[in-house]
C-alpha cells in the first residue's frame, strides 16, 4: 500500500487535533440487556482475529438501526480505554447528528474528501476521552466518486495508525454501492437485519453483495429479536447467540437528554 503521510495536513493548516474540538452526543441510558448484548458483540468482533481495526455497519435496506448498532458498538470499544473513533459514513442520508443532537457548524468527512482540509480538521473529540468521532459533512450529489477515490484510502491508513478501533457507519449495501465500497476498505464488516421484518432475499442479496467484492462477515445482528410491546429486540448471529431489547429505544421514549455518558 502507497505511503500517504506527506498529504495528511495541507500546507498551512494544523496537523494535530485541538483541544477546543469537542461534541457532545446525547445518550439516553441503555437498559442493562442491551448494553450487555452490545459487548458481547464488541467482544465477538475482538474475537474474530488480531487483524480487525477498521470494522464497517451495514444494513440491507434502510431503517433497520445500523447506526445505533454502531454509534453505541463504538462507545463500547471507548469504554475498555480502547483509541476508538466513530465515522459516520452514510454522506447520503446520515441521522447521527438529528438522532444524538449533535450541534455546532464543523467540517466533516465531505470537506476532507474533496480536498478542502486535512483529516485533523475533521475529527472531533467527545466527552469519553478514548472517543473521537467523525461526521459526514455536506451532502455531496457523488458519494460514490468520492468513497472510491485516494482520498478515502489515506483516511482508512492514517486511521490504522492512529486507533485501535474504527467503526464506519455506511449506507444500506442493497441501495447504493457505498456500502460494499467503504466495507470492502475494512477489515470486515457486521450486517444488520430486522428480524421479521427484512425479507429474506434482501438479506441474501446483501450477502451476497458483499461475498461478491471480497469483504469479510464477521456476523450479522438481528434488530428487534422477540420484540415486545415496549421494547425491541437484538441479537448477533454466525454462531453467537443472545437477545435483548434494543434499537427504537432511543426514538420511542423521548424526553430530556442528558449530557455524557451512561455506563
């Protein structure tokens, strides 16, 4: 692989992260199952092989809680003291920032794509001091062109170095092609499902689509496994089994957030 280091930083712009370069997610706690049934799947994927840094979230189709999966698998890997940082990847259609109220006006993973900044300029500190994250930014009307060019192969080798753990949100591999672009740049990839919902042939033809351009499945997690009344369910799947309430959590009790972390 090339050595990208000397276009890290633009000429005149900072190479290192400033302090003053925080957000602050909005949490509502997990109930104990599903933060247990979060762990386990952080302790699978640690499980799967030495080699795994940069691991993508995808989904079939849209809405099936691919970015809560990984926004909450990221905050896992920060809370073993493990340098973690979260990429929102979905440039289409992200809901990170709505969904955890992320506020303040910051250059994202657009800007760095189409050369206006340097990767230091993109990343954001959090509150969990092992927790940077990196947003989207604008929208762009090419995503495609810009996951597949070397811009994007500096961003996965600059964050090999730097981290212990990636974890990039993508958008749904069976409606758009990012998905398998950005997962095939990783070191595997989790799949999620809706149990009862996400139809078979989708999730086969997500398989599919990904076996197809290489990339490695580390597992899949059914969302919404036994769900109830007021609560959903998840579980992860290729050989690991368990089940807690999960997902629309978040969605269906709103109320006051409040800042931080819930451990």
């Amino acid at each position: 692989m090339a050595e990208y280091e000397p276009l890290w930083t633009i000429p005149g712009e900072s190479s290192e992260l400033e302090e003053e370069k925080i957000i602050f997610p909005k949490f509502k706690p997990l109930p104990f199952r599903v933060k247990e049934a979060i762990n386990i799947l952080r302790g699978n994927i640690q499980l799967s092989g030495y080699d795994i840094k940069l691991v993508s979230v995808t989904s079939a189709v849209p809405d099936e809680g691919k970015s809560s999966v990984s926004f909450h698998l990221a905050d896992s890997f920060a809370s073993l003291g493990k340098k973690t940082l979260f990429v929102d990847c979905d440039i289409r259609k992200s809901v990170i920032r709505e969904r955890y109220k992320i506020t303040g006006n910051f250059d994202g993973l657009t800007e760095f794509l189409v050369g206006k900044c340097a990767i230091p300029d993109i990343v954001m500190q959090t509150d969990v001091k092992t927790l940077d994250v990196i947003m989207t930014g604008a929208m762009s009307p090419n995503p495609s062109e810009l996951i597949s060019g070397e811009r994007f192969q500096m961003l996965c080798q600059w964050c090999r170095q730097k981290y212990d753990y990636v974890i990039m949100d993508t958008p749904p591999v069976n409606t758009v092609i990012d998905g398998t672009m950005i997962s095939k740049c990783c070191d595997g990839t989790v799949l999620v499902v809706v149990s009862g919902q996400t139809e078979r042939n989708q999730a086969l033809k997500a398989k599919r689509q990904l076996e197809y351009a290489d990339v490695r499945i580390l597992g899949v997690v059914a969302n919404k496994v036994g769900a109830q009344k007021n609560g959903y369910g998840y579980g992860y799947g290729y050989g690991y089994g368990y089940y807690s309430k999960y997902d629309k959590y978040e969605e269906e009790e709103p109320g006051e957030h409040e800042h931080g972390r819930h451990r």
